[in-house]
C-alpha cells in the first residue's frame, strides 16, 4: 500500500465512521479526516424511532464508538463542519470555506428525511424524524394524550406510530398504501402489522391520502382527500429519505438514484469511494443497481470501501437485512421484497392483533427472492445469506412450504 496523502471521510454517520475506523484497522498509514455536519459523535439511527423516543434509551448507548477509538486510531474528527464542494480533478474538498487536499476520499453523506409537500407542511408541530435532534424536539412534543397523526406507514411511520402510541400519545396514522410497510412485506404480513397496530388502538387510515395541514402557526388538523378532519397538535411525516448527492451531482460525479458505485464501492471519479444510505451500489448478483437504506448494509458497504482502499479488495455481494420492533414483535426481512410476488408461509403469520411465529417466502421465477419472519431469526438469517447463490424455494434442507398469496 502506497502512500498517497490524507484519507477524508465526508459524514459522521454508521457508515462514515465505520469506514473510518475499519481503513485504520487494515493498515491504512495516512492521516484519516472524519468530517460530519452535525456537532456530535457518529451515531446509530434505528433507535431513534425506537427506545430513544420512548425514552428508555439514552445518546451515549447509540454511538457507533466511544470518542476512544477514534483517538486511539489517530482519527481527527471535524465535527459541525459541512462539506460544501468537491473536486476530484485535484484532489481536494471544500470544508467550511477550507480547501483540503486528499489521497481518497470517502463518500457517506447520508440522506435527508422527505418532507411532506402539502399546504401547511411548515407549521410548528409538524416533525421529521432522521437526526437525534429530529427525535428530542418530537418527544418533547408528545404526552399521555396528545392527538398525533403519522403520515407514512413504512418502517419509520410504523415504528413512530408503535413507539408513541405506548408512550401513551392518541394515534392516527395515514398511509395512501393498504398496509403497514407495503413495499417491504408480504401481503399477508402487512395484514397482521395493521391488525397489531388496530390492537394497541392506533387508528388507521389506510388507503387514504393526506390533502393539507391546518393551522395558524401551529398544527391544529390534517384534512383527508375525502374530507376527514384529523384534530392533531403533532404530526410526523415517515415518508422516506433523499440521498444527499448535491456536492457528488455538482463534481461530475455519476449520479443515480444515489451516487453510483461498484461492488466495492468505487465512484466513477478516481480515489472517490461512497457507502451508505448516499449510494446506489451495483448489485453482482442482481446485475444492478440498487439502493439499499439498512444498518446492517452501511456497515457492509464501509468495510468493502476500506478493503478496496487498503489492496484487498473484496465485492460485497449480500442480500439486505433488517428488522422492526414495533410493540412486542421483532420482525426480520431479508432479500429483495416484491409485494406483488406470490408468497409461501412456514408458520402463523397472526391473528386477532397478535403475531405468531413465521417464516414467509417471496418466491419469484422460482427462487426466494425475500424471506420475513418473526420468532425464526437464526433460519431467516441463514436463509438471507444463501440468497445470493439462488435458494430453489422448496429447498430440501426446510422442506415443502404452503403458498398462500
């Protein structure tokens, strides 16, 4: 491994600081920058819609490391500093107003919460949920009984609406799609999920549509396309993330739906990798390009960034995976979820508001394709890991399965 100057790490994030720490790990020699926006140590999200916001979390337990490990590895960080300009042909970046030289850099700028475009989006009460100060200034909003409406019943939506509905808050939550997280589960699953939430008295309004919000300065109402008034004094909109590609778009970079990379997340400009929730990563066993938003994969990914940086570079080639815990349920999703796809079920999905024990298989040309469970982890887990290779979907090793869907 040559010499080649500094290694700057463009967002404090999982990915950013896992890079970071995994490129001093394999032997990289050179000074390592790690460079975020927000005035704080790089932090873990997932519980941010979870035990942070019920409370029963606090910051220190959500940091990817203890300010330690960065000094132990001679990594500086530049925290409350924004990256505003790149420029590969010499090999520097622009960081508050500074130009820095680099011998790669490192791409993990993260995505941005989506904001509702809809009249009265900007009044006070109306939340995002992306950044701990996202999550204090909601939870400082909400008490026993305080009327809420989520807009946005995908994997944040669901969790927000689960996580203050116990904490005690009047819940309802909207969503233009038939069920919770329709795009991410079967068919069948998203039935039980809207059967959980129903159960612990979060009302639905599925299949309907937000028209605007009303209010003076504060929100007071979310008005249906048919006309329904909602009463809310805290709205949370759950309705996804854009990846923050601006600096990448503006250098010349090849821009996607994310900042395009290969298996070992090479951009296409020289020395400039990317990981994380920024990307749209070639897939080798999809012949792809894809955008994958999970924890697990933004570690994943930071780690083929800091072995190809190193010389020994390796493809990442996995099938994602995530989970949700909303209530009492920890569900698992593996693979490349289709919900039109036709489904085979190991188990009870649920019934009656409560969730049994599964083992749900997307099939698609033959092939699980995806795979959701719940109370069946370490057989989900080993499921998602042979994905890649192809998985007949009767596999001998679990036997025939019933399709239902």
């Amino acid at each position: 491994m040559s010499a080649r100057g500094p290694a700057i790490v463009v967002g404090a994030s999982l990915a950013g600081a896992t890079a970071a720490l995994a490129l001093r790990r394999h032997g990289w020699s050179e000074p390592i920058l790690l460079v975020g926006e927000e005035d704080r140590l790089p932090y873990e999200r997932p519980q941010l819609s979870k035990g942070y916001l019920a409370g029963t979390r606090d910051p220190g337990h959500l940091l990817v490391a203890p300010e330690r490990r960065y000094a132990d590895g001679d990594i500086e960080l530049v925290l409350g500093q924004r990256v505003t300009e790149l420029h590969p042909g010499d090999h520097r970046v622009t960081v508050g107003g500074r130009r820095l030289p680099y011998g790669v850099l490192v791409l993990c700028t993260g995505a941005t919460a989506r904001r509702p475009a809809l009249p009265g989006a900007g009044l006070r009460g109306v939340h995002l949920l992306r950044t701990l100060a996202d999550a204090d200034r909601l939870r400082a909003e909400v008490a026993p009984g305080t009327p809420v409406v989520v807009v946005g019943m995908g994997l944040i939506g669901s969790e927000v609406a689960a996580t203050l509905n116990r904490i005690g808050a009047d819940v309802v939550a909207v969503d233009p799609l038939p069920a919770p997280l329709h795009r991410l589960v079967p068919a069948p699953v998203g039935e039980m999920l809207a059967d959980l939430h129903r159960g612990h008295g979060v009302r639905l309004r599925l299949g309907r549509s937000v028209r605007e919000i009303t209010g003076r300065d504060r929100v007071e109402a979310v008005v249906l396309e048919d006309g329904e008034r909602l009463p809310a004094r805290v709205v949370v909109a759950g309705l996804g993330a854009v990846p923050n590609t601006g600096p990448a778009a503006a250098a010349g970079l090849d821009v996607g739906a994310g900042i395009r990379t290969d298996a070992f997340g090479r951009t296409s400009a020289p020395d400039v990798y990317a990981a994380g929730d920024v990307t749209e990563q070639f897939v080798p066993h999809r012949g792809r390009h894809q955008r994958v938003e999970h924890w697990k994969h933004a570690i994943q990914q930071a780690g083929a960034v800091a072995a190809a940086i190193t010389g020994t570079p390796a493809p990442l080639d996995e099938s994602p995976w995530f989970w949700t815990d909303q209530y009492d349920v920890h569900l698992e999703v593996a693979g490349w979820p289709d919900a039109a796809a036709p489904v085979v079920v190991d188990g009870v999905v649920g019934a009656g508001g409560q969730a049994g024990e599964f083992l749900a298989r997307t099939v698609v040309d033959g092939r699980v394709q995806a795979v959701t469970g719940v109370g069946r982890g370490r057989e989900l887990r080993a499921l998602g890991r042979a994905l890649p290779g192809g998985v007949p979907h009767e596999d001998p090793l679990e036997g025939p399965l019933e399709e239902i869907a």
